[in-house]
C-alpha cells in the first residue's frame, strides 16, 4: 500500500525505526508495537481510502480482531476527503473523528529569550522528568498504567536517539523538565517532531516556542533537514504557536479514535 500523507508517513517511518511493525493487507496497513500496547497511535490501522458505505463497522471490527485486548480503536485514512456521511457513520459506531493540520518550514523564526535552561535530554532523570511532565498533563489517571505508558514511550524514543536520528530538547526550571520537544530524522531532508508538551504551570511563557526552535535548530544543523513537519490540531492553541516560528499548513491528516475512561484525553503521537 503507498502512502500519499506526509503526516502518516512520516509516523510510520518513526514507529518502524523504533521497532513498530507495518503489516501491509493491500487495503490497508495494521500497525503494532508490542513493547507498548497502550501507545494508540502505535497500534492502529491506516486505510487506504474511507470504506464503502455501510462498511464503518466492519473497519471497527477489523480493528478489534487485530487487537482483541486493546482498550481503544485507532483508525487512521490516507485521505481527508471524508464524506460527511461516512464521518456520520464512524461516529455512530462510536468513534471520535479528528482532521488534523500538517505544517512544514524550511527555517524557523528565532522565538523570544526565556527564563529557563533548554538543552537535549540527556540523563535517565531527564528522560523521567519527561515522563513525570506528561503524567501532570493527564491528571486522574492511575500512576502506574500512565508512568508505564510514558516510560516505554521514552524507550522507544531512546532507541531513535542511539540511532542518530534526532533528539528530545527540555525546558529546564530550577532543574525540572517543565516543557519538551522531540524531532527526528524520517528520510533524507525530512524530519518529524513528536510531542510538543508543556506543565501548565508554565504555559504563556514561550517555552515550547523555545523547545521547538532549539529542536528544529538541531535537525537543520545536525539531521542536514530541509524540511520540518509538525502536525497540531486545528483549532488548538499549539497551532498558532507554530505559525508564529515560520510553519504552514502543506495538509491535512484524517485520525479517529475511540478511547476509555482517563485515556479519552490523552495525546500519545
């Protein structure tokens, strides 16, 4: 199956490099990573096209039969064109419907200065700190299903950083990690960020400006990057963030999801 999305197939380029598995059916991809099965946007399937009429439930119970003890359905569709109908129809079966914007820069605008320390993550304190920031931004959830979520989230972005691909920059506070963004390598002249995450204890300060200019400095510099993508929900408050450094939308990438109890909320790409 050919991917058209920039979006999606600069994901499945970092799932691989970090030991996800792409399962092509021809009509669509399935995609796992086992070390962590509560990843959702590790653990999805990717259509080609938006299925027939009628045929929305019959995706979900595709979705079901590769992952019978997942608690969630992540469905992704190598098209936004999604009928207004279909979108009717998904989520009649229960699935949240996200069009998500894909933004890319060849250079980004210096941000302003800000009053904290940001540099690679480097230590495994670091990489828990990050850990423990993401956990403070999805309260009411069990600490040990989240921490064991973030943490082999960590690993499998470790495994990209041993790997030379790219790195996770930190704003650093009195020593705590209270802002992070990561960027990495997809193909020649490409890189992707991931998870722009700020404590909202520290928001309206330009740290993730900082985190993702300081990060972008590094793929142009050190990844020789040509071109950056960055993908935010259209509506939310990180886009204009974006748009501030030099980022503009190229496209738009088409997820649905259906989560439960705590994780409903949750922001795992």
């Amino acid at each position: 199956m050919h991917v058209s999305s920039l979006g999606f197939r600069t994901d499945l380029a970092l799932l691989t490099a970090s030991g996800s598995i792409v399962e092509d059916r021809g009509t669509h991809l399935v995609v796992r990573t086992p070390a962590n099965p509560s990843f959702f946007w590790g653990n999805f399937l990717l259509l080609a096209r938006p299925p027939f009429p009628g045929g929305e439930r019959e995706v979900v119970a595709a979705f079901r039969t590769e992952f019978p003890q997942a608690d969630h359905v992540s469905i992704g569709i190598d098209s936004a064109d999604l009928a207004p109908e279909c979108r009717a129809a998904f989520e009649a079966a229960g699935m949240t419907v996200d069009v998500a914007s894909v933004l890319t820069a060849e250079h980004l605008t210096p941000p302003r200065e800000v009053e904290a320390e940001v540099r690679p993550l480097v230590s495994d304190e670091d990489w828990e700190g990050r850990a423990r920031l993401s956990h403070a931004l999805y309260g009411g959830m069990d600490d040990d299903t989240f921490m064991e979520f973030a943490r082999g989230r960590n690993v499998q972005e470790k495994a990209l950083v041993a790997a030379a691909r790219g790195t996770r920059f930190g704003a650093f506070v009195d020593g705590v990690v209270v802002a992070t963004a990561a960027v990495f390598r997809t193909e020649e002249g490409v890189a992707r960020f991931q998870s722009v995450e700020t404590h909202p204890d520290h928001r309206r300060r330009g740290l993730a400006a900082a985190t993702v200019h300081a990060a972008g400095a590094h793929a142009r510099e050190q990844l020789g990057a040509r071109t950056l993508v960055i993908v935010a929900d259209a509506d939310g408050d990180a886009i204009r963030v974006y748009r501030s450094l030099g980022f503009a939308e190229t496209e738009q990438q088409l997820m649905m999801e259906k989560r439960s109890g705590a994780w409903a909320h949750m922001e795992d790409r």
